[in-house]
C-alpha cells in the first residue's frame, strides 16, 4: 500500500492529510499551536487519536517520542558523531528497526532484520512539501511507520532552521 503525505502549505501550525493510492483520505495530522514543546496528533478518517508525536523538551541530542493510548511506543533520536549523523528508535514498537538512505533527502528505508518494512520518497512528487510512503510489508505497524515518518520529517525541518 502507498500512501501520500500532503504538509498544507497555508495552515496555521502544521496540518497533513495522508491519503491512499486512491486518493482516499486514510490519517491527519494536526499540529498543536503555542505548544510548549512541538506536538502533533495522528488522527484516523474518523478524528480518533491513533498516535502523538513530542519532542522531548531535555535532552542531549535532539529527541521526538511517539505515544500511541498514552504508553510511549518508541523513541526517535539523532545522534551527532564527528564523521556523521546518526538515527535510531528504541522502544517496544520500533525495536530492531533501522533506517537505511538519506533522511535529509527524504529518500530512505525503514528495516527490521534487513528486511524492508517501509520507504519514504519525495522523488516523485513536485511539492517539496509532498512525499510517498510505500508500505512494503504486511506486517509492518503502518501508524508506527507513518508517525515515525512524520517525526523524522520534524527533526529535518528543525536541523534546516538552526
């Protein structure tokens, strides 16, 4: 299943829609205004919360946490090398998982045990706030995917801003 992540360029805070091959509305997210700390709500077609995603306000390296029926289910973080950077997840739902490719380009895989669950492209869309997620996987969590997807995204347009 391929889904299409839509960043509304006019909103006030941030607002996706997710939709299907079809074009079907399947997630929104929602960010909150004048948050403390950024927050946004995963939200099924029917407006129930499926996942929150936080950035944890101290911490030594920058760190987004992703809550699903308030129990945190993984732990997004970047860590800063002197050669490069690197990503990681911890927690019960991302265990195992790792990302291979450019997250700066929004080209990359999420994999378990080498094997493909998920890869986000914005290669083939126009918008450069539009991009693909291609569930590859039945068994993939496809609301830890799209939260994970969505979070890396945030931590990308937080190391552009400075």
């Amino acid at each position: 299943m391929r889904y299409m992540i839509k960043q509304k360029m006019l909103s006030l805070g941030d607002s996706f829609d997710i939709k299907d091959d079809d074009g079907q509305s399947s997630f929104k997210v929602k960010g909150k205004l004048l948050s403390l700390r950024d927050k946004m709500i995963l939200t099924d077609v029917d407006g129930k919360e499926v996942a929150t995603i936080t950035r944890k306000l101290i911490s030594l390296q920058p760190t987004f946490l992703i809550h699903r029926h308030n129990k945190l289910e993984a732990r997004l973080w970047k860590k800063r090398t002197l050669i490069r950077q690197k990503f990681g997840f911890d927690g019960p739902a991302m265990k195992g998982v790792t990302l291979q490719g450019n997250i700066w380009d929004s080209e990359y895989t999420f994999k378990r045990k080498g094997k493909s669950l998920a890869k986000v492209s914005r290669k083939f869309w126009s918008l450069s706030d539009t991009y693909g997620v291609h569930i590859l996987d039945d068994d993939a969590d496809i609301v830890m995917v799209m939260a994970s997807a969505i979070a890396l995204d945030m931590l990308r347009d937080e190391e552009a801003q400075g």
